[in-house]
C-alpha cells in the first residue's frame, strides 16, 4: 500500500478481527466477529458489510487498481448475499474470510505489482453471469406461470 505501515497494521488487525481472531479450542477453525456479528438477523451482515465496505474505500484510497477493486467488490458481494442466509451463511462466513483474501489481493499487487488492469476483466464475466442467471428466473417463471394457468 501507499500509505505507511500504521495504515496497513490497522488493516491486517482489522481483517483479523474480523475473519480469524477467535479459534474453536481443539481444532484448527478460526472464525471472527463476521460469523459472530452475522448471527444478528439484518443488522449483523450489514454491519460486516459496511466495515468489509471501509476497507475496500482505504484500499481505493491506497492505490489499489480499479481490477483488484473489481474482484474485492466481488469477495465482498458474495460475502454479504450467502452471508445473509441464516445458520448456513455464518458458517460459509468461518470459511469464506473474504476480507482476508481482499487482503491478500491488496499486498499481491501492492507488493509484487499483480493484479495490475482493468476491472472490465471482472466486471464483464460477471454481468454475463448474472444475465444468465437473470435469464434463467424469467425462463423458470414463464414455465411456472404456464403450469399454473394449465392447472386451472
């Protein structure tokens, strides 16, 4: 990152807190506040999504490219829609850890230039998916509404 030391520690003590502070005695499982936030139905995942949201601003801020931007955005989405499932997304949470790879992200092309570009290299592929996706609910609906008008 551009900016001193004490920005990056205050991230990585961040990220920590956030991902992998606690660890289930007896095991190698670490989890953080964003499974523990997360069991606060709403309030919780948006909490972690907002400081998950920070981060990605002070890497913005750091000189992060808008293609590392990109797939931290998508890290963080993915994070916040499974996440919001109850029970099942603070589990995904403990495994998931997105602001740790974020973070990876961030010193990989900090530190050894990768990750350089556009977030066209992203953003496209992921557009096309969810048009797809998008497709595939229109389709399902229309077949499900014709069922329904056969059935009556």
């Amino acid at each position: 990152m551009k900016a001193g030391n004490d920005s990056l520690k205050n991230i990585e003590w961040l990220v920590r807190l956030m991902d992998s502070q606690f660890k289930i005695p007896g095991t190698n499982i670490r989890f953080g506040l964003d499974a523990l936030i997360g069991l606060i139905p709403g309030m919780g995942d948006l909490s972690t999504f907002i400081v998950s949201a920070i981060m990605l601003s002070t890497f913005a801020k750091n000189g992060a490219s808008s293609y590392v931007l990109a797939r931290m955005s998508v890290n963080i989405l993915i994070d916040a829609l499974i996440g919001a499932i109850p029970i099942l997304g603070d589990i995904f949470d403990v495994a998931f850890r997105a602001n740790e790879k974020n973070l990876k992200l961030m010193k990989e092309h900090s530190t050894q230039g990768k990750h350089q570009g556009s977030a066209l290299k992203v953003v496209i592929p992921l557009i096309l998916f969810l048009a797809v996706i998008i497709g595939c609910i229109i389709w399902l609906s229309y077949k499900f509404i014709s069922w329904l008008i056969e059935l009556f």
